[in-house]
C-alpha cells in the first residue's frame, strides 16, 4: 500500500470535474492529430519488406479542400471575367474599325465634296474667261450702227443659263462651249462682212456712198440679171443685210446720173438700217404707215442736202429726161425728225447683262 496523495482540487471553473489536457510535447507528433487521423506512419527498418508498408494519405493532401473549392471558384472567376474581358476587346476593336470606316468615308467625302468645288471653281474661271473674251470680241462693234451684229439677248440668256447652272459643272461645260461658239460666229461674221466690203472697188457713186455710209460693212454688187424685180434699180434682202444688190444696166443707163445713184444709194443703205436695228425701226415705220420704202426715201431725203425724188436729166442742150426716183412721196418736216430720231437709236450698245 501508498500513501494516498492528496488530490488537487479541480479549479472553480471546471464543475465537470475534467482534467485539462496536459500540454503536449513539442515534438509530440500526436498533439496536431484530429479524431481521425492516424497520424505519421511508423518508420520502416531498412531492410523491411516494401509490400509491408502502410499505406496512408499525407496529412498536407487531404486539409486545403475549401482551398481547392476556392481555387476552383477563382479559376471560374477568371475564365468568365477572360470571356467578358475578351468580348469587351473585340466589341472595342469592332468599335473602333467603325469609327475609323466612319472616318474614313467622312475623310472621302469632304474630298469628293473639294474635288466638286474645285471642279466649280475651274467651270466658273473658264465661263468667266469666255465671257471676257465674248467681250472683247464685241468692244470694237459698239458705235456701228448694226444693232443686230451683237445679239444681246443671246448674251444674256448664256448668262443667265451660267447662273442656273452655278452648281452644275457638266451643263456649265456646256454653256461655256455656247458661249465661244456665240464669241466665234460674232466674230467671223465681223470679219466677213468687213472682208467682203473691202474686196468690192467697182469705182462706182453706188460704191462710193455705200463704202462711206456704211463703214466699210457694206458691200455693193452689180448683177447682169433684175435681182430686185423688173422695175427696182437695187435692193437689200433680210437674209443678207450688209449687200446692196444694184442692177448693172444702172451703170449705162443714159437717165441715170451720179447724182442719181448716190441718193438711190442713201435710200438702199436705209434698208441696211431697218435690217440690222429691227425694234426701233418697227417704231418708227408707225410714222410711215407701215411703209419701208417711203421710209427709206425719207432717210434720203433727211441726210443728203439737196436730193428730191424728182429730176430732171438732159439729154442735150434743148432736151432732158424726167426721172422720178423713189415710191413718189416726199416727206414732210415731221417725219425727217423722226428719222433723225431713229438713226440716233440704232446701233450697238455697250450693255452689262446677268446684273
Ligand atoms: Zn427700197
């Protein structure tokens, strides 16, 4: 038999009565055990047989399994916030190559709408260059009077067709050509006339006093045949205003005389007038009872002191011929002012048009 020991009373705290655990051993393996774990497998002699060795599970294999959870999680995570990540670039690529295929077409436009301007640009220039130069033709035509040698209203109408067509380079193309072709017959129709009145010297008081009226823009022409009827000495037609037909006999006949033809050619060069200026002629010809002819003798008789439409031409010492020129009527002082008032409107003006 011992001798009892006295117990150690239990402190208050513990009503159970059960013993705290002793504190393990630091290099008590069994102290980090669970219930279940078995814990470190017994080292083996070096010499036991390997088919004899337990097989067990390392302890650090078996806790992390929250861990696997959480990894597992975090790796879904990731792959779902890669997709989304993924897609987010590809929507900003797509984005982007919009934005630049937007750009670029605004970048081609705003140059198509440049190479349109420019193309306007040059229209307007060249339209500008040809109408300058349309100008210049018409310059040394201002004063003659033929007002019909520059039509305005052809001037005026390519004009205005430029203005309509401000934003039509293809139709201003073609009013540019309009307007050197305008520029062109003005031209060669100057040049015609003057190079056919200049070539006609016949020498003649028909030619004479045409040559001196007209400026030079008048030709004479004698012809064998009547080009004007049985009857008229000379005549001017609409289709060709600047000639002055004159029968040839004229120049033989023995009751003609210079003095004759001259005024004969006053009345003939009237007719060049009312061609070539046809609105201020159909004004005055209300004076004349519609009548070109005795309108026409009364330019005669208004411009060339001393001429009558009667004469007398002899034939020798005690006789002589009466001759009457003309359509038998002598003006009177009324109408002679409104020829005045006629000539002083004819001719080529200087105008501005599109204004
Ligand atoms: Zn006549």
């Amino acid at each position: 038999m011992s001798s009892p020991t006295p117990a150690a009373e239990p402190p208050p705290s513990d009503p159970a009565g059960a013993r705290p655990a002793p504190p393990a051993a630091p290099d008590d393996p069994a102290a980090d055990r669970g219930p279940g774990d078995p814990g470190p497998a017994p080292s083996l002699p070096a010499d036991a047989p390997l088919t004899e060795a337990p097989v067990t599970v390392p302890a650090e294999r078996r806790r992390p399994r929250a861990s696997v959870v959480v990894l597992a999680v975090l790796l879904a995570v990731a792959v779902v916030a890669g997709g989304l990540g993924f897609f987010w670039v590809v929507t900003q690529l797509q984005e982007a190559r919009r934005l630049i295929g937007d750009q670029q077409q605004q970048i081609t436009d705003q140059q198509r709408r440049l190479d349109e301007q420019q193309e306007m640009i040059d229209r307007k220039e060249q339209f500008g260059t040809a109408m300058n130069d349309l100008y210049a033709t018409i310059e040394p035509l201002v004063g003659l009077p033929y007002a019909t040698i520059v039509p305005w209203y052809r001037v005026e109408d390519l004009a205005d067709r430029a203005w309509i067509h401000r934003r039509n380079p293809a139709a201003l193309d073609q009013d540019v050509v309009d307007v050197q072709r305008l520029t062109s017959e003005i031209s060669s129709r100057s040049d015609g006339v003057s190079a056919q009145a200049a070539s006609n010297a016949s020498g003649t008081a028909w030619e004479a006093t045409l040559d001196d009226l007209g400026r030079g823009w008048v030709s004479t022409v004698f012809e064998g045949a009547t080009p004007c009827g049985a009857t008229a000495l000379a005549c001017v037609s609409g289709a060709q205003p600047f000639t002055v037909h004159v029968r040839a006999d004229s120049q033989t006949d023995p009751t003609m005389t210079d003095w004759i033809r001259t005024g004969a050619a006053y009345h003939e060069y009237a007719h060049v007038l009312q061609f070539t200026n046809p609105q201020p002629t159909d004004d005055a010809l209300a004076s004349f009872g519609g009548d070109a002819e005795t309108m026409a003798d009364c330019y005669a008789l208004t411009f060339l002191d001393g001429w009558s439409l009667d004469h007398e031409v002899a034939i020798d010492a005690y006789s002589y011929y009466e001759v009457t020129v003309g359509y038998g009527y002598t003006c009177d002082a009324g109408q002679r002012q409104v020829i005045r008032d006629w000539v002083g409107q004819l001719g080529v003006t200087r105008q501005v048009v599109g204004g």
